[in-house]
C-alpha cells in the first residue's frame, strides 16, 4: 500500500528536483516532505532520489516509481470522485505557452476530458508575455507558461536551463553578428536572449521572427540561425550550439502555472481550474520527457 500523500510529495520533489521548492508547492514544511519520501522508500524497499548538499536526483527505481505514482493517483482521484458524487461543470479558459506545442500536453488535456466530461475546456496556445497579459485582462483562467524572471507569481512546476540550439550543421562565424530565430515581443526567451547578447557585447541580427513555435523550428532546421529554447523541450532535427562558438549562457528559466482572479459567483470555473491544476502537476515531468 502506497500512501496518495507520500506520493504526492514524491512527485513534487521529482519534478521540481528540490525538498524546499517542493515544500512550497504543496504547503508543508521541509521536515515533513522529507519524512514522506522517507517513508515511500522504506515501503517500496529501494531509494528513490540520490541527494547530496548541492543537487537531488531520480534513481533509476525513482524514474520508475514516476509512472506508478501517476496511475495510483489518478485512480484514487477517480475513485474519490465516482463515490462522492462530484462532477465538475463550467467552463474553463485555459492559456499553454508555445513551448508546449511539441510535447505531450495533448496527453494531460485528454486526461482532464476524460475525468471531466461536463467541463467546456477552452485552449489558448501563445507566447508567455501574451499569455500573463490575458490572464491579466481577465481574458483566461489558467496559464501553463515561463515565469519572467524575479516574478514571484506562479505555482512551479519545474525549472529548466535555457540553451542555444540550431541546425547539426550551422556554423557561426566569430566576426559576423549571430543569427537569431526569435519571437516577436513580448517573448520571454527573446528577451533573455538578446539580454544575454548584449552583456556579452556579442553582435546580432535577426534572421528570422514567427509567433509560431513550428515556424521558428523550421527556420531553425532550414539553418538559418539560432534560437533559444529550453533544454527539455528541443525539438527533434535540432541540436544544443556547441560551446566553441561562444554563445553566452542564458541561465535558467522557470515554467509555472498561475491562476487568475475568480469570481465568486463562479465556483465550476474555480473547481476545473483545480482540478487542471493538481493533473498538470502531478504529470508536469511529462511534458519534457520522450
């Protein structure tokens, strides 16, 4: 038997890769989410994070225990909602930034849909700065999007490294400005981008600009510059720049969840936001998993 709550606690920890972010996420003190995983390894027999003073790491038993933790939760979560007699309704506006489109949030949406039927869920795909403006404007309920640095807001799901990536075959020239694929502003990783250009006093020009996440790809594999992206999201036919050419480091990136301000006339849209919530954090680590 594997207690839901210790569980939960693991996949938080697996997911943001840190004791104290995933304190925070779930509302407990440190003590008691080590105290959860502790006691999932004591039942299952095996160690599930390799840690030390400076880093936290899945064990192969812990990537392992990733996929059952998903399905027991969701079916207990099933089995809750089947006895008690609780169906969520409304309708819920729900904005995934473009650095989505090539991943398995398709698979977490249809989850959702599935436990939810009587849900009437809205998908908005954008870049982050438009999405934290609509949510902002009343426009969305619920964002899946990079959080702009030093902004607080947000539930994390996970961090991620932002790299340099391009075509196998591109070659930068030391005496040419870099070639950048970029979005149109407000991109967030625009932005870091060409931040990160300017402190290092590297030239640039813009090669290519798309609002599109698959019109930035192909531009990308056609060779015709660099972009950048977020380690666990590139996408197939690209690769990280080499470090020889120079390119500054671009540092870490967060990707979170935020919720908008709710109306309390207005519990189902409250109830599904929820409820979208606690499925994209409970599978978060599949989204930039193969």
């Amino acid at each position: 038997m594997y207690d839901p709550s210790q569980l939960r606690t693991f996949l938080a920890v697996a997911q943001t890769l840190s004791f104290t972010q995933a304190a925070r996420r779930l509302g407990l003190r440190q003590s008691t989410v080590s105290q959860h995983v502790r006691r999932l390894e004591d039942a299952t027999g095996r160690p599930l994070f390799s840690r030390d003073t400076h880093s936290v790491r899945l064990t192969e038993d812990g990537e392992a225990m990733l996929g059952f933790a998903r399905r027991i939760l969701a079916a207990h979560e099933q089995a809750t909602a089947f006895f008690t007699g609780t169906r969520l309704r409304g309708r819920l506006r729900f904005g995934a930034s473009e650095d989505f489109v090539l991943t398995r949030l398709p698979e977490i949406l249809e989850g959702f849909r599935h436990a939810h039927p009587e849900v009437d869920l809205e998908l908005t795909v954008e870049l982050s700065g438009t999405l934290h403006e609509m949510l902002a404007a009343g426009k969305l309920d619920l964002v899946l999007a990079k959080r702009r640095p030093q902004d607080p807001r947000g539930e994390l799901v996970w961090h991620d490294r932002l790299v340099w990536i391009g075509a196998e075959r591109l070659r930068l020239d030391a005496d040419r400005p870099v070639p950048l694929i970029v979005y149109p502003p407000p991109g967030i990783t625009r932005a870091l981008a060409l931040d990160a250009l300017q402190r290092q006093g590297r030239p640039w020009r813009i090669a290519c600009t798309s609002g599109s996440l698959n019109g930035l790809v192909a531009a990308a594999r056609a060779g015709l510059g660099v972009m950048a992206h977020s380690r666990g999201f590139i996408p197939p036919g690209l690769v990280r720049v080499p470090d020889r050419f120079g390119l500054p480091e671009l540092g870490q990136v967060d990707f979170v969840l935020v919720s908008g301000r709710r109306r309390p006339t207005d519990p189902g849209t409250a109830g599904a936001a929820d409820a979208l919530s606690t499925a994209v954090l409970a599978a978060g680590d599949r989204l930039h998993r193969p």
